[in-house]
C-alpha cells in the first residue's frame, strides 16, 4: 500500500467558521466541509 502526504491552503470568505471545519478522505476523494457564519441582522432605531 502506497502512502503519500498532501498540503494544500486556500483563503476562506470570513463568512465562515474555519474552527469548525471537518475533512474526510474515502476512496481517493477528498471531502471538506465549513460551515457558513450566521448572517448578523441589523436593526434600525430612530433617533428623535
């Protein structure tokens, strides 16, 4: 059996939770999986 090692970086959006973040490897595919952050909403209040 033939082992080999693989590194690869890419920039994320920061919409994103990077800490959560889970790779897996089955059948020479790799699968990576981030989860999107939570959009934030906004709230207008009025000044008088």
């Amino acid at each position: 059996m033939r082992s080999h090692s693989f590194y690869g970086a890419l920039p994320l959006p920061s919409e994103v939770i990077a800490e959560s973040a889970e790779a897996s490897y089955k059948n020479g595919m790799l699968k990576v999986e981030i989860p999107k952050a939570k959009k934030q909403v906004t709230k207008r209040i009025e000044i008088k």
